[in-house]
C-alpha cells in the first residue's frame, strides 16, 4: 500500500491551493476542481479537511465524475490513464486537475466539459 493512501488530504490541500494561487488561481477554482472530480460541495470537502480524511477514505466515499477517465497527461512522469491502482489513478487524476489550473488551462477543459 502506497504511503499517500493514508495521508490525510488536509495535509496537501495547501499545496494545492498554493500551487494554483503562485499561478493566478483562486482556492474557489481549486474546490470547483476537487468537486467536480469527487462530488463533494465546499461543505463537504470542508468535513474531510477538518475531519483530517485519509486520500483513501476521500476517494472511498468520493461519486468519481463519470468523465474522469478523460483525464490523460503526465504528473511527475507517471501517465495518470496507466496507472493500475484504481486508487493512485483517482489520487493522480486530482494531481493532474490541479496542475492544468495552475498552468492557465481554461475550466471548462480543465473540467472536461467541451
């Protein structure tokens, strides 16, 4: 089992909003990011983050969006669409969410919605 899996997520939230805000980004854009992927609305996610949530029981109580397997691209050199740990790709998928925000990618692609 990956180390990552029983990390919580409040502990890597910052980094995220952090990532997209040294780009021009807003944490509102980075939520909008994580509840199109998992579901959860900015009061949700706000439980897991105070709750201290491991990414394993994120996920496991995440309603993946069903176009999630539209994201494809590298993070870190690792091709989130290969990765064989249907866990690590949900965790990886996020990563990569962010990273396109953070990159200027416009929401609606970064959302997958056109």
């Amino acid at each position: 089992m990956s180390r990552i899996f029983g990390v919580s997520v409040a502990s890597v939230y910052p980094h995220y909003v952090a990532k997209a805000e040294r780009k021009g980004r807003t944490r509102a854009e980075v939520d909008q990011v994580i509840e199109w992927l998992t579901g959860f609305d900015g009061s949700s996610l706000q439980h897991h983050l105070d709750s201290g949530t491991t990414f394993e029981d994120f996920f496991a109580q995440a309603r993946l969006n069903p176009n999630a397997s539209l994201i494809t691209g590298s993070v870190c050199g690792v091709r989130v669409q290969d990765v064989e740990d249907p866990l690590m790709q949900k965790i990886r998928y996020l990563d990569k969410l962010v990273d396109e925000l953070a990159k200027g990618k416009a929401m609606d692609k970064v959302l997958r919605s056109s």
